[in-house]
C-alpha cells in the first residue's frame, strides 16, 4: 500500500485540527483512497510537546526540518499571515514538496507568485479550508462548476462578523457589547479588525474571482466597507423594512468588468441569505447553466476546517498515487487564460440606499437633506423619523429609489457639511432580489 507522509508547520487551530482528523479518520481515509496518509512530523515554536496520541510523531521547532525531509510528500502550512508562510510555502515548493494551506490573506495577496512557482516546479497547491471553512467551495467552484460561466458570487463569509451581527439583531445588544462577549468566548480575536471591517470577506472574496473568472485580483483592489457604525436602531429598522443586515461578499460578472465590493447590505427576509444566523457562512453562485447554487455551514472551527485541510491532502495524495499531479488547475483556469479583468468602480454602481442622519430637531432640515439628493437625481422612498433623544437630536432614516453610488457620495458630502448633521451618516445598500 502506498504512504504519503504530511508535515503540518503550525499546530495552532487549524494545524491541530488537521491532525485531529488524519488520525481519528485514517482508516477510512485509507478505506476510500487505498492510501495510508500518515502525519509523521509537526513544526511548532510553541510546543514542548504534543498529544499522547501523537506518539509516533516528531515535533520540531524549525519548519526546514519539514520541508527539507525527502520522506515527507506534503507540507501543510498552517501558521497563517503573510512573513514567514509565504517563504515556508515558496521553500517547500522548491523542494519539490506538494503544499496545502488554509491561508487566504496570504493567497489572496501573493498567490501570483506561489501559483506560478508551483506550475514550474509541478507540484500541486490546496486551499480548500481558505474560504468557507468546512464548506467545499474551492472544489464545487474548481470542479463541479467547471461547465458554467459564473455569473455571480455572493456570500457571508466571515462568521464572526455574522454571530455579531445575528447577536444584535437577535437581542438588540449594542455592537461593542457584543464583540466583546464574542472575544471572551473565543469567537472573535483579540484584534477583529479583519473580520468586523471585511478585510477577510475580501481575501476570500479575491481568491473566489480568480477562480470564478480567470482574472487576476488582489483583495486591496475590492471595496470593502465593515459593520462597526451598525447601531441596533439600523436593525430594528432593516426589520420594519423587512430586511436584515448582513455583511456581505458580492461579484457580478458583466463580461467586460466585474464588480467586488464587500459591505453591509440590507437583505430581504425571503432571501436565502438573510436566513444565515451565528457564525454560519453561505456562499451563492450562479451559472449560466446550473442556474443557483447555494453551499452552507461552518465557517471556522477547528474541526470543520482541519476537515477541509484534509479534503486537499486526500486529493493531492490520490494524485500523487496514480500519477496525475496537475491534473486539475488549482485556480480553475489553464495558468495561460488568467488575465487582467476591469474592476467595476464602486462609483458606476446603482441601487437602492439606506440613510440614518442624526440631526437636530429644528424646522427645515429634512427639506434641506431632501433637497440636496434632489439635486443629484436621488429618489426618496420612504422617510422615518423616531422620538428625540436627550441631546435633543434625531434620528433621520430615509430609503432610496435606485440612485447611482457616485451621485450618492456627492449628496452625502453636502449634507454631512449642514449644521443641523451632528453624527457621521449611516449608509447601507440594500439588495435587490430580481437581481439575483
């Protein structure tokens, strides 16, 4: 029987969790495959020493102990970040050695040069745990899409961002209250500003639209907006409208560009996504021939995403067993047809907006506010204005007609300039169903 060996480089969460599973799992694995996949060394400055059950494992400290070791056919890099993955990753390459990773800030910024250097020296890259946690996308996206243009792309795909943001419209508890119960529980991090200010949802988001439409994307050139001016008035509100907020990843491919953006939306409850509460993630494609297709579950966790990591060192371990390395192009395309693609400017946009102004309560000023969006073709819908507050201000809320983003910019400018404006502006995009 064949033997693949794995060295994991990280044994944090996600690297513990991989191990996890090829142990509790090896003799199905090996029922399935007909491989015996064996984790035989971990790479940890941290640890003195690792489980019980991981006796017949070598724990080191220096990950070239790893990837320097010709017996071992699959490194997983699992440390996370950008410095030093990225040269454990392009020095496991040079080694010959196949690489599995969950790491989508750092596939998302430098994956040209990792995927490039992998296609040269023919070795095989998987990074199915690097969106969706324990939800096959990478695959379905890479395989099972594979006869279909991808029209769209839209998700939740960050779940503490989600279980926030399910807390407060669940509770009515305040934003800052509830990440910081979210961090003591261990579901957000110390620093969450990658979750709460969508900069993961773009990294996942990049790594998608490669694959999704043969472009090359770094997440830097996705707009991205977060939740933390969400205040639990916008959710009681977004309910009364019949929507909840989400944050959302959204991708609309228009042949000659597409669009990136990542924001919070406000989504209609009949929509599939506005049913996605706690840290759940769900991603929705649509294809020219398969119509809709929405994939759901955990998005994080040690398990579903030790899961995930294992699915790509299966897969690569099946190939190596019957010679077919390169069979399938990790980013879906031929590396020759991934091209630059133009990126919709947010400011060409249209759709339908949310606006909470806080103002003072004084004559005139929701004719001036009206005025000005007027002014930039800005339609109203409907306007709401709730009780005064101790300080004398008011919340101001108004809905829009589909206007256009950069119309919308250079309203908000005006107003945010009126005296009677005594808070920054709340503004959040609405969904439009007929458009999925």
């Amino acid at each position: 029987m064949k033997k693949i060996q794995v060295g994991i480089i990280g044994f944090g969460t996600v690297g513990s969790g991989l191990a996890e599973v090829l142990y509790s799992q090896q003799e199905r694995i090996m029922k399935r495959t007909g491989i015996d996949i064996s984790l035989t060394k971990v790479a940890d400055t941290s640890l003195t020493v690792l489980p019980d059950h991981f006796s017949d494992v070598t724990l080191v400290q220096d990950a070239k102990e790893i990837i320097n070791d010709p017996d071992i056919d699959i490194v997983a890099e699992l440390i996370g970040g950008i410095e030093p993955a990225k040269t454990f990753v392009m020095e496991a390459i040079k080694a010959g050695k196949h690489v599995v990773t969950a790491n989508k800030a750092l596939l998302s910024q430098e994956g040209h040069d990792i995927f490039s250097a992998a296609a040269e020296h023919g070795v095989e890259i998987g990074f199915e745990a690097s969106v969706g946690g324990g939800i096959p996308v990478i695959k379905s996206l890479r395989e099972g899409l594979v006869a279909n243009r991808i029209l769209s792309i839209m998700g939740i795909m960050n779940g503490t961002a989600n279980y926030i943001l399910t807390r407060m419209t669940d509770e009515g508890v305040p934003f800052d209250v509830v990440l910081k119960d979210a961090q003591e529980k261990g579901f957000a991090e110390a620093d969450p500003t990658y979750d709460v200010e969508g900069i993961d949802t773009a990294h996942k988001l990049a790594i998608l639209m490669c694959m999704a439409y043969g472009m090359n994307i770094t997440h830097n050139e996705i707009a991205t907006e977060g939740i933390s001016q969400i205040e639990p008035l916008d959710i009681e509100l977004a309910r009364e409208f019949g929507c909840r907020i989400k944050l959302l990843a959204i991708s609309r491919n228009h042949g000659e560009h597409v669009e990136a953006r990542v924001h919070p939306t406000m989504v209609p409850e009949n929509h599939l996504l506005a049913s996605i509460n706690g840290a759940y993630n769900a991603i929705h494609f649509t294809g020219d021939t398969v119509g809709n297709v929405l994939l759901y579950g955990l998005g994080a966790g040690k398990v579903p995403t030790g899961s995930a990591v294992a699915a790509d060192v299966v897969d690569i371990a099946r190939n190596i067993n019957s010679g077919s390395v390169g069979r399938v192009p990790p980013l879906a395309y031929m590396p020759d047809q991934i091209q630059d693609r133009r990126i919709t400017p947010m400011n060409e946009l249209f759709g339908p907006y949310y606006f909470r102004f806080t103002v003072r309560d004084e004559p005139g000023v929701l004719a001036a506010i009206s005025g000005i969006l007027g002014q930039h073709n800005i339609s109203i819908e409907s306007v709401v204005q709730k009780i005064r507050e101790q300080n004398s201000a008011v919340p101001l809320v108004m809905l829009t007609h589909t206007a256009k983003e950069s119309s919308v910019a250079a309203a908000l400018e005006e107003i945010k300039a009126l005296d009677a404006v005594v808070a920054p502006i709340v503004k959040i995009r609405l969904l439009e169903e007929e458009q999925e």
